[in-house]
C-alpha cells in the first residue's frame, strides 16, 4: 500500500505542477500522468480505462496532498473490490470445480 500512496502523491504533485504551467504546452508531463495513471490501476488489480483512471483524476480545490492520498486510496479500494466481486458465487464453490 505504501507503493500507492507514493504514487499517488506524485501523481498529486505532477497535477499540481501542470496547473501552474496551465499556458504552456506540457506534453512531457501529461505524457508522465498517463503513464502514472495506468501504474496506479495495475497496483489496484484494474483495468487501465477511462473510467479506472477517472477514480482519482479529480483533485479537489484546497484539498492536501494527503487528503487526497487518502480519498483516493479508499475509492480505488473499494473499486477493486467491486470489480472482483461476483455475485451469485462463493468461495467453496469455486474450489469445487477447481
């Protein structure tokens, strides 16, 4: 976990930089966000979709560096719980027919 909140926190820190340099065109920055963004979803087990990615993309007006680790890591958390969650199956029946 310590692994993604270190990312997050650049991922916060890049952002952060890229709105200050709002006028100039950044494209190796953005090109570091994108690759972050699929790094973060490959640490939570998710698919690297719009979607996934969108879980922590927004960074709130004031919000801390650490708030939003915090934030971030509870929702793509729940997210890979969702996502590996299947109804309707249990556990003992997937050893069954294993």
């Amino acid at each position: 976990m310590e692994y993604a909140e270190s990312l997050l926190t650049e991922y916060f820190e890049l952002s952060e930089e890229l709105k200050t340099r709002a006028n100039e065109i950044q494209t190796n920055l953005i090109d570091e966000l994108f690759s972050l963004e699929e790094e973060i979803c490959f640490e939570f087990s998710l698919p690297a979709t719009e979607k996934n990615r969108g879980l922590f993309r927004m960074i709130g007006n004031g919000e801390t560096r650490s708030e939003y680790t915090k934030r971030a890591l509870c929702i793509l958390s729940t997210e890979r719980t969702r996502y590996f969650y299947k109804p309707g199956s249990n556990f003992w029946d997937a050893v069954k027919a294993a």
